[in-house]
C-alpha cells in the first residue's frame, strides 16, 4: 500500500488480548507478514501493542468507508481502536507493516529511503525488513514525515499579473496575455484565447460545438404606447401603454419593468401628420426623470427615432413616454405610436 498522501494511523488500545482483524480492508498483502510468520493475501491486522501496536493505511476509498462505517469505526465505538489523520511521506510505492512508536517498518524491496529531517535512519531489524527511526513520530509529532519534494515554495506561486496560463490541444503550456477587464476567454480547438469585450447591449452568442462564441444582437423584446391625438397645445401629455384611441392624458401612465435591461431604438410613428410643421417631443422617462433616449420631429412628419441613445432601466423601475411641445402646432397628428427595444 502506498505510504504517501492522507493516511490514517490506527492504534491497537489493548483492550483485546489479540490483533484486531479489519475484514473490510483488503491491499493484497497482510501487513502483518515478515517478523510475524505470514505473508499472505487478506485483510488488515492491527497488532497487539506488544508488536507495534499501530498500522499505517492511506486514506482510500474502502479505507474511508470502514472508517466511516465499516470495521474501524465498530472497533473505535467499542475501545479497541483510536486512529487519527497524519500525512505519509515515504517517496515511492512503500509498503508498511506497521508504525511503531520509535519509527516505521517498510519493505526494502520496494522502498526508497527519503525522509527529511534531522535524527532519520535507517536499520535492518529482522530479515527481509528495515526499520526507518523517526523522532518523535510515536508522540503524534509527523511533521518530519514530508518529503521535501513534496513542499512548494513560496516563489511558486507568483505569477504575471493580467496574464492566464493554459495548455493548448498537445498539453504544451501557454500563455493568454494581454487582458483587459470584459475580456471573455474561450478555447478555439487549440489554445485558449481572448474575445474582447462587445458594444454594449451586445450578447455572447453560442455557435454549438466545434465553433467560437462571438458578440451579436441580444434577443429583445418591443414595448409599444399609442394615441389617438397629442392635442395642438403645449400642454405636457404622456403616450398610452399599448394603444388608446383618445386624447393622450395628461397625467403619466407607467408601466413597471418586471427585470433589468437596457432600452434603445425609440420610433414614433404618425399614421397622418398634420398641423403646421413645429416640432413635437417624445421623451423615455424612467421613474419621472427624463433620459437622452427622445426623438423630435414636425407635427407633419411620419416617421422619427433615435438609433444612437440607450438607457439602463432596474427591474421595477416605472417608465413612460412624455409628449413636449415649445409653441402650439394648430392640429395634432393622428394614430401616434411609438415602439421602444428592451434587451
């Protein structure tokens, strides 16, 4: 069983007179072997304390169910085992017998010696084994069970600020650099790369597997207010939601937005353009306040829109539309409506 890693480190308490007999764990080996008669496919034996006492088992799948539980955990409930988390630290694929309370048995056929620390050594006890001193590895103390191959250094984790490091399609190690805050980074088969940042009230659009993501029109929805007629006065008037074949009235009419978004590309239209020709002023307002988002045009035009103006609106913000005019324009068009993109 290998020794580094998560380990659990279980102790025979001697409460029992015997070794205790872990069915639920299998390596393929007995740990107990060499010294102690047999080698042999089968479960785990912690021995009594007389032999060591201990056994050392990385944290494994079936390690972690008996512990959690299976058979070290009915043992631990009922006082013949503690067991406590260390991490192992034997480079290479050692097995452990067993950890006793002045160092570690492994086996030589398959072990590496390479501890760090001061006072670590190494002695053959019985045939066929080594036993590695660790001080104080009895008293709880594992802090020289760490290989320093296994210790990252500080300086290996800096790195250069605004730059991203990938691995393109053969593994190789690559670097995106370069970046700016909206930037979205995406892989295009090969390494991974930078889209940078759409006009706003674009949307990142997907083209399916095999192809890159790109910048394009959000899907919006059209809100729409209407009336019959915005009266020839300079009187202030608000549009309809939707349409009213009436006077427009003069008290705002709102409509609540059920999310946040962003409106652009307000339109009016006259269906009949009447009366002298000044203009008349059709103004978005959020929550009363006017916004840049209007368009002006002569009472016998047909069509007006601003292409180029957007406002941000938060959900439950209340919106209209305000109908202005600076001098009277004798006659009102008829069938004015105006349209507005949320997106």
């Amino acid at each position: 069983m290998p020794s580094y890693g998560l380990c659990l480190l279980v102790t025979h308490t001697g409460k029992a007179a015997d070794s205790v007999h872990i069915s639920d764990i299998r390596d393929g080996i007995d740990l107990l072997g060499g010294a102690y008669g047999f080698r042999k496919p089968g479960a785990i034996y912690v021995p009594v304390p007389a032999k060591g006492g201990q056994s050392l088992l990385v944290y494994s799948g079936d390690v972690a169910v008996s512990f959690e539980t299976g058979g070290i955990r009915q043992f631990i409930d009922t006082g013949y085992l503690t067991a406590e988390f260390i991490i192992g630290s034997v480079l290479g694929p050692a097995l452990f017998p067993e950890v006793q309370d002045e160092g570690i048995l492994v086996d030589p056929a398959t072990q590496i010696f390479n501890f760090t620390g001061a006072g670590v050594t190494a002695t053959q006890t019985v045939a066929g084994e080594v036993q590695v001193n660790i001080p104080g590895a009895g008293g709880g103390d594992h802090s020289l069970l760490l290989p320093a191959s296994l210790v990252w250094p500080a300086s290996a984790h800096t790195g250069t600020p605004g730059s991203l490091a990938a691995f393109d399609a053969a593994g190789a190690t690559t670097y995106v650099t370069g970046v700016a805050q909206g930037d979205v980074a995406y892989f295009d088969g090969n390494i991974w790369t930078i889209l940078p940042p759409g006009v706003p009230g674009e949307a990142l659009l997907t083209q399916g597997l095999g192809a890159n993501p790109l910048w394009g029109a959000a899907s919006s929805s059209q809100l729409l207010w209407g009336s019959n007629s915005v009266g020839s006065s300079t009187t202030t008037r608000y549009l309809t939601p939707g349409f009213d074949n009436q006077l427009a009235q003069t008290v705002a009419i709102q409509i609540r937005a059920s999310r946040a978004g962003t409106l652009r590309n307000l339109r009016v239209h006259h269906r009949a353009g009447a009366g002298n020709g000044n203009n008349i002023v059709y103004t978005i307002r959020i929550n009363g306040v006017p916004t840049a988002l209007t368009v002006t045009m002569a009472s016998t035009a047909n069509d007006g829109s601003d292409l180029a103006n957007t406002v941000v609106v938060a959900a439950n913000d209340l919106i209209d539309i305000e109908v202005t005019k600076a001098a009277s324009t004798g006659s009102s068009p008829n069938d004015i409506t105006a349209t507005v993109e949320f997106v």
